[in-house]
C-alpha cells in the first residue's frame, strides 16, 4: 500500500505510545497518533485534552480544537484547564504527549511563538516578530510537566536549527542536567519525529542524535536538513515500513484523509 | 435574588469602556466565548482596551483586527485547525497591539490566584525559557526579569517563578444555559471560565439559553457559576458563532475561514463588520442575518442529545422578552 510521508510520521509517533499510558493529546497529528496508537495496539490508552476532555474518540472526522463538538460528543467527564493542565501534566502525573513544531532545536527545544529576524535572544530585547505563530498553548505545561513527550515537526533545515529563536516549550534547554537545575518536575523529550526520521537525546548531553531514518530518506538527507552538526548512532536503523494494518488503522482515524492530502 | 437580565447592548454600555482591563470566556479558538458581545464592543466604539484572554478566539482577533487592542495576555492565540489568527498576528506584528505570552495553565493558574486574592502564584511552568524571559511590557530588557520574577521556595530552597495574579476589571463569560439571577451551567470543558467567575471584578454572563431556576435546582452540582458573583445576564442565542457551543451547534467551517481571511487586512475587517456586525440590533434580527439553512446545520451537533435532561426547564424567547422588561421595571 501507498502512503504520504505525514501517515508514516503519524503511525511511527503512534508506536512511541504505549498501552495503558496517561496521555494528553492535541490538535491535529497529536490526536490522529495518539488515536491511530488506541486503535492499533493499545486499546488501554487514556487520552484526554488540555480543556479536560476525557474518555471520548472523535466523530465526524478530525476535531477542530482540543474543545471542538467532534471530541465532546462522547466523553466521560468535562473538567477544567486547572485539572487538565494543573492536576494531571504540570503535577508530573500524565505518561505521556505529542507537540508540534515550528522550530525544534538540538536539545529539543521547541518554538511555536513567532519567527523574528533577529531573535530576543541575541537582539538582547524583545522586538515583535516578523512572523507571529501561536504561543505555547498548553505545551509548555507538558514539556516541564509530562514524565515524558514526543515532538512531531516537519524535517527542514530552517525548522531543525541549533537554537530556536524563541523557546515556547522547553526540551532540555542548552543540555546536561539543566531541566533538573530548573527544578522541571517531567523528564523531557523522548523523541523527535520527524519526516525523516526519528531522533533521540543522548543520555548524558541530552543533544539529539539520528537514531533511525525512513526508507525513502538517507543519514545524508537528514544531516543536510538538520541545522546542527547531527551525530548519528553507531547502529542506525530503518525504520519499519507501516505494516497493512497500520495503514488501515490510521486512515480509519484520519477518516477525512488529512494526512494523504499533503504529500 | 435580582433579576438581572439585560439587553447586550445595556450591558456593554454599562460594563465596558475604553482604555478597561476586559477578559472574556471561555476564550476557546473554536468553541465556547462570548463572541456576540464583543461585537457589539465594536459597535460600541471600544478602544484601546487591555484583553485578558485564556486563549485567542474570534472575538480577540475581531477587537484587534479593529484596533481596539492595545495589549493582550494570552496562553494561545491562534484558532486551532481554523489557522492563525489574522487580525490578532496583524496587530501584534505591526506593533500596534503589545501581546504578553504565557502557557494555557498558566492562564487558568493566574485566575485562581485572582481567585483566591492573592497576590501571586508560584510559577513550576513559564519558567527557564522565553515565556519568562520576553515581556512585551517590558521590551528592553532580555532576559527580563520582572514578569515572571523569581521566587525561592522557603520550605526547600528550591527556585521558582511568581506569577502575576489576574482580577480583571470585568469578565464577559459565555455559558450553555443561565437563569434570570446568573446561576450558570456549562456543558463541554469549563476551560478557566470557573475561576475566571470569581477572578472578575465584574461579571456578565451571555447565555445561549435562559432557564428556569428550577433547572439549576435539579442540577446543583453542575451549577458552576453562582448568582453571588454575577452583575448581569444577557441572552444571546448562538452566542459564540461562528464558533461552537457543546450540546447546542458547531462551529461554522465556511464563516471561520471566512472571517478570519477578512481579518487579515483593514479593509477586509471593516467590510467584514459592515456586513456581519453592524445589521443587526435584536437576537432574531441576528439569527436572520446567519440564516434558518445555516442555523439548521450547525445545530444538527452530534452533542445536542447533552441538552436532553435540561429543555423543559428552557424559556421561550417571548418568555426572556417578559423577563427583560420585568428586570428594567
């Protein structure tokens, strides 16, 4: 069977979620993974929203928002921000996550905030961005609070770059033990998934390496679309192709075929 | 208890004026927010007003897209899969608008604090990255120090970050169903409209519906909303088109879109006022406007079966029309 790189991205994000796990998903790739995870093997999952949805699956097709009536047609309970967010990420409590990116760095940190000419950070004062994005929503209170989380970007040179011009989310901020010098209660990024490949932090510098890469990509494509010097595990794998059922199972949750649509 | 119903347009009269602290909720991108009022903010003339928003919405994105936005705090400002918020990024890019980010918990956490009246809440999240970091009050200075300051734990030493609480002047907060004393239920998420609710210096309620009191009698524990902390109920119904209620309609797809591409330029934003703000005067002068075809397709929400345990407590709008003018009586 065929298939686009965003239903490989989606199903490989998929097989990082395991039953059973506590998990907080959002818009877009984020619930069609963590969907596409229940459906496939892990039929204990238990997702829930940043607005405190819980219980539910979607229908009709791809939810509009974490709030939209596709995923509040049958949920169990309806809480809170406070206790999506509060009680059960920024407390340590939930398992699991999947973010977006706009840029990711090479420790993981993740931007979703604007896109400046010249960052605050090396400006050294706060200029509006060039481009606006959306701020970090409720993945912020993830990447400090959830035991761990995977990001999901798109793999291009001008996303994949060595310091993000703004962190939004922090992953393990310039490395090292500084998420616990932070006091970060969660344990950080444990992957990178990307549309190449899928990258993982060294244990001890917390930089991100190319652990496995997609049939149709190359360690070579990857380095040449990562902006910083990639190191590469000694034993790189590929990653398995999506099985039949895979397939099938992810396009059951993209019902109105989100993911095919974009190549 | 007062009846406190009132016409949206009394109530923004009475309850907004320019260079105010307003916040509005639920402020979801796609669902529940107290839309139609800042509409008629907009009719108003409302400027230069300082938004408390737990999210962007198309409410904040029409007030900025006018330029009646002079600052905004907010944990998200954009509208989900509906795209970036234009008017919203149009204002905040041109530097008309000053935009203050801070995570979606972090907004709920600053209204509980407000809540509470304290003067702030320690901060575990914001902290080590650029929500703490970049101050759009405070733009010189990087990293800053003065909007997320830090703290130490006394207990154990460890470093923390104080948030700032909110007590926003007034809050215009939407809901399901309210009765004529501003006792409130919410169906879908809450979002942070629970601890908006005794954040506000001054709450009014928009209500998709007006029920009868004996609703919140049977349903106690839903009523999450007290009439102890409310000024001022309005009717609106389809409040937060062209975004979703649970249980009552979706969200309308074509108009997000729509209006939202209009946002993106001042010309567009006044044709888009001129066209689906300014007609209307009354709730059916503005259900006519959106049209029955329409209306039957957003309400046909796969969520109406949740209004089922509340309808027969619901009033009629001759019934609301009676209630209005005992309230002015």
């Amino acid at each position: 069977m065929e298939y686009t790189k965003q239903e490989f991205m989606a199903i490989v994000t998929g097989r990082e979620i395991k039953d059973g796990q506590l998990i907080i998903l959002g818009v877009g790739l984020s619930m069609l993974a963590g969907y596409f995870a229940q459906l496939n093997h892990a039929p204990n999952l238990m997702p829930f929203t940043e607005g405190g949805v819980y219980g539910s699956t979607p229908v009709g097709g791809l939810p509009w928002g974490i709030e939209c009536n596709r995923i509040s047609a049958n949920a169990t309970s309806f809480t809170n921000a406070i206790d999506a967010l509060g009680f059960l990420v920024a407390s340590g409590r939930c398992d699991n996550a999947v973010i977006g990116a706009a840029q990711v760095d090479q420790y993981g940190n993740v931007n979703t905030t604007g896109i400046w000419e010249d960052p605050p950070w090396r400006l050294g004062k706060y200029v509006p961005p060039r481009v606006r994005l959306n701020g970090s929503g409720g993945a912020n209170d993830i990447a400090v609070g959830a035991k761990s989380y995977l990001i999901m970007a798109s793999h291009e040179k001008r996303r994949f770059i060595e310091k993000v011009d703004y962190i939004s989310s922090p992953g393990y901020l310039n490395g090292g033990d500084a998420r616990q010098r932070c006091g970060f209660v969660g344990g950080g990024p444990s992957a990178i998934i990307s549309t190449l490949g899928i990258l993982r932090p060294d244990p001890v510098t917390k930089q991100f390496y190319l652990d496995a890469y997609f049939s149709f990509s190359s360690v070579e494509e990857i380095q040449d679309s990562t902006g910083w010097d990639l190191k590469v595990s000694p034993d790189v794998k590929v990653v398995p192709e999506p099985t039949e059922q895979e397939l099938i199972n992810i396009r059951t949750v993209d019902s109105t075929g989100s993911l095919r649509k974009k190549g | 208890m007062r009846n406190k119903l009132m016409s949206i347009q009394d109530a923004v009269a009475k309850y907004t004026w320019d260079g105010m602290t307003y916040c509005h909720g639920a402020a979801f991108p796609v669902g529940s927010d107290s839309i139609a009022f800042g509409k008629e903010m907009v009719k108003q003339g409302r400027k230069d007003l300082n938004v408390i928003c737990h999210c962007g919405s198309s409410q904040v994105n029409l007030l900025a897209a006018v330029g009646a936005v002079r600052r905004v705090e907010v944990g998200f400002s954009g509208l989900e899969v509906y795209g970036f918020a234009n008017g919203l990024n149009r204002a905040v890019t041109s530097g008309q608008t000053i935009i203050e980010d801070y995570s979606n918990g972090a907004m709920a956490f600053r209204f509980f604090g407000g809540a509470m009246n304290w003067p702030f809440v320690p901060a575990t999240v914001n902290i080590c990255n650029d929500q703490q970091w970049c101050s759009g009050d405070d733009p010189g200075v990087y990293p800053a120090t003065g909007k997320i300051p830090t703290i130490t734990d006394p207990f154990t030493g460890q470093t923390l970050g104080a948030f700032r609480s909110l007590r926003p002047e007034v809050a215009a907060i939407h809901v399901t169903m309210a009765d004529i004393y501003g006792n409130a239920i919410m169906l879908g998420s809450e979002w942070s409209r629970f601890e908006m609710s005794r954040a506000a210096q001054k709450v009014v309620l928009v209500a998709d519906k007006i029920v009868d009191t004996g609703c919140m009698r049977q349903y106690p524990n839903l009523v999450r909303i007290i009439a102890e902390v409310v000024d001022a109920v309005v009717w609106w119904p389809l409040c937060s088109w062209p975004q979703a209620s649970c249980g009552l309609y979706d969200s309308d797809e074509e108009h997000m879109f729509y209006m939202n591409k209009a946002m993106k330029t001042a010309e567009g934003t006044e044709d888009y006022c001129r066209k689906w703000v300014e007609p209307y005067t009354t709730p059916s002068e503005y259900l006519d406007l959106i049209g029955p075809e329409k209306i039957a397709k957003l309400t046909a929400t796969e969520t109406a079966f949740l209004m089922d345990p509340y309808r027969k407590w619901i009033k009629s709008d001759v019934e609301v029309a009676e209630l209005l003018d005992q309230a002015k009586g």
